[in-house]
C-alpha cells in the first residue's frame, strides 16, 4: 500500500469518526453549506472570456455593440467579465448611429446607445420611406395636404394626361432591446463560435 | 381525471473517494475536487453528508429528513433545501445521481 493510499486511507477514517462523533456530541447545528473558491486555473481553462468595455465598443461600421446579459455567463468576481462558453455563443444588438428617443415624440428625450444597452427596453427612431403612386392613386385622397414630415413630389408624363407622383415621409419605428453592456469589437473578433447579431 | 404516475425518485451518491482529497481544518473540512481542480470549503454537516452519502444513496426527502429539525428552525423548507444543495453537489462534481 501506497503512502497516498494510506493518507488517504486516514482521512477517510477520520471522517467516519469525525461524524461519529458529531451524532453523539450534537455538534451538528447548521444546513449543510459549501463555498467554492474561484481558482485562476479553473478560469483560465475557459478562454472563451470577455469584458464589459465603456471604451471601443463601436464595429467599422460605427454601430455599438451590446452583449446580451441572459445570453451569457458571469465570470470572476468583478462583475465585468462574462464567460461565452465553449463554443462561444451569445446574442449581440449592434446599435446603429441614430437619433433614438425614448417615446415615438419629437419632444421625448433622446438616448444614447449606452444607455440603451445598460438600460434595455423600448425606444424609437424616425426611419423614411418612400411610397409612389399612379394616376389611378392621384385622385381622391393622394394629393392632400402633405404633413410638416412630408415632401410631395408629382409631374406629369410628357404627351400624356397621366401624372406620377411620390411622397418621401418619415415615420417613427420602434426598436427592442434587452439589457446588456458594452463590449469591443476588436475582442469579438478573436472569438469563432456561434454570436447572434441583431442590427437595430 | 387520472393522476400522474410518479417514477422512481432521484438518489444521488458521492462520486469515489480517490477523486476529492479532504483536509479538515477545526471545523472547516476542505476538499480539493481532483478532476475539476477546484477547492470547496463545506461546514460539518455538508461533511457528514457526503460521508453518508458514500456508504447509502439517498433520496432529496431522505436527506431532508436528516436534516429537518435544523432546517424548521431556521424557518425552511427542508426538502426544498435539501434538493437545491444535491444539485448544487452535483454541479460541483461532489455527488452524482444513480
């Protein structure tokens, strides 16, 4: 028999009668509890780590990237680090560069794409579009007076009493987005795995 | 309407001996998880447990009733808290389900 058998072999015994003796003297006075102690070695085997950054959090395409705080795990003890597994998966919103308010509302505060990721929630943004129409749509209801957001364009098909027309508006569309931090491109980069990217 | 027909209830066991190293330290025992490289810290009665639970597979209630004059006095509920920390064992490798 080994020395470790037999250390080992101590301990148990040790134990055995440790609870033993715990029985007979009652010292048995509380609910089990266990505390793990967090060992670099044990997060180091997960490589797959990232850090909430304020800093170089837009991609080249100027958009802010926010990391899903559901789609991910805490690391570590500071409360910025966050564990994408193996492989590395999570869910990304990349904000766009606009002016997003907190209410469909000319008059409602704007909010920064940082508040929008360490926040969540709703918010809106005035998108344009386009819509033309033909000379069946200019009669009737199509040539009223156009709103303080529109623009109306029409003209006439030469040698013919067709018109054409289009009106170019804006409209409020209206975003969600769930509660996360900010995180830089540059580390996602270096991550291959499975990273849902939402664009808003 | 026909009730739903239990299975067999979960046991769950301590995972063998050679793969946690145990130092006791007063009446802190510390257990080094060979496999996973982590070191847990557990009070008296995790200890007894697990030791328990090495020689008998036991049931959530089964613990619990070992454990249920302790738990009444702190106002809890002793299978409740008794399933949460076998799955918390397990998560840390310390235990296993049979």
């Amino acid at each position: 028999m080994s020395s470790k058998d037999r250390t080992d072999q101590k301990e148990t015994k040790r134990g055995t009668n440790y609870s033993r003796r715990s029985l007979l003297t009652g010292a048995v006075r509380a609910m089990p509890a266990v505390l793990t102690l967090q060992s670099g070695a044990a997060l180091a085997r997960s490589s797959n780590l990232i850090s909430a950054s304020p800093r170089d959090h837009k991609d080249r395409y100027g958009r802010t990237l926010c990391l899903d705080l559901r789609s991910v795990d805490p690391a570590g003890r500071s409360g910025r680090v966050y564990d994408l597994g193996h492989p590395a998966s999570g869910r990304l919103t990349a904000i766009r560069d606009r002016e997003f308010r907190v209410a469909p509302d000319d008059r409602a505060a704007v909010v920064s794409e940082a508040r929008m990721c360490h926040e969540g929630g709703t918010y809106y943004y005035r998108a344009r579009r386009y819509r033309h129409w033909s000379t069946q749509e200019i009669e009737g209801d199509a040539l009223q007076e156009t709103s303080d957001n529109a623009q109306q364009f029409t003209g006439a098909v030469s040698g013919s009493s067709d018109y054409w027309g289009g009106r170019r508006d804006r409209y409020w569309k209206r975003v969600q987005i769930r509660r996360g931090v900010l995180v830089s491109a540059t580390a996602l980069s270096s991550f291959s795995g499975n990273i849902t990217v939402t664009d808003l | 309407m026909t009730q739903p027909v239990k299975g067999p209830a979960l046991r769950w066991r301590s995972v063998p001996a050679e793969t946690i190293r145990w130092v006791v330290w007063e009446d802190t025992h510390i257990a080094y998880h060979r496999p996973s490289g982590m070191t847990h810290f557990l009070n008296d009665s995790s200890r007894l447990l697990i030791d328990d639970l090495r020689n008998t597979p036991m049931t959530a209630e089964q613990v619990a009733a070992r454990f249920s004059d302790i738990a009444a006095e702190h106002g809890e509920d002793a299978v409740e808290e008794a399933t949460a920390l076998l799955e918390r064992f397990e998560e840390l490798g310390i235990v296993e389900q049979v």
